[in-house]
C-alpha cells in the first residue's frame, strides 16, 4: 500500500513539473535533452502555449502559437518564449519522424520588484 502511495505521488509530482503537453513525441517517448524548467521571469504572469516541431536531429526548428490556449498574448513575451524553445534538445534518431511534434507550455512569473529602503535623515 505504501509503495502504490508513493507511486502515486511521484507520478503526480512528475507531471505537474513537466511543460510538454501532449503530442508525437510524448506518444513516442522522445526525450529531452536539454535541460529547461520551462519558466521566464519577466513583467507578465501567465502562460503560453506552443507546438513545436523537432528534426531527426534533435533540434526544434519551428514553433506555431497557440492563442486560444494561451493567457500571455505579448510580443515581447512571445519573442522571450521563441527563444527558449529554440534552446530544447531532444534525443537525436533515424527511428522518428522527420518533424516530430509536441505542444509546449511556457510559464511567465512576474518578478519581484526589490523592496526600497527607508531613507535616513
């Protein structure tokens, strides 16, 4: 019983981390190389969503936005987003298609602004 709880658990903790949603790869068990917690610190708080297609070697090489899945519609959001999802590696190979697609989910968090001092007299 104890082991099927933790199982559970871990299972639960594994899937709220990870940003890719569904797609090909997942389906395929694709893995990524890289490393990415799929978070931008910046002034919008929200979330994207993108499908990207990934190439026999490993490198995404487009990404289309998905306005009716997403919460953050800035450009300069987007363009920060673009470019992290340019950064993601995945396990290259013959054994998958030529464009291999997922969609991914890219959080905005607002960043905390540095709290003034009092001023002295």
């Amino acid at each position: 019983m104890k082991f099927l709880l933790s199982a559970i658990i871990c299972l639960l903790l594994h899937s709220a981390q990870s940003q890719l949603l569904s797609g090909e790869i997942i389906d395929d068990q694709r893995k990524m190389t890289s490393t990415s917690n799929f978070t931008i610190n910046s002034i919008y708080e929200g979330y994207v969503v993108y499908e990207i297609s990934v190439d026999n070697l490993g490198k995404v090489n487009s990404e289309r936005f998905i306005a009716e899945k997403s919460t953050v519609k800035s450009t300069p959001a987007n363009i920060a987003a673009k470019n992290l999802l340019k950064s993601l590696t995945f396990e290259p190979g013959d054994k998958f298609p030529k464009y291999h697609h997922v969609l991914v989910k890219v959080k905005f968090v607002k960043q905390k602004t540095a709290e003034t001092t009092p001023k002295t007299k």
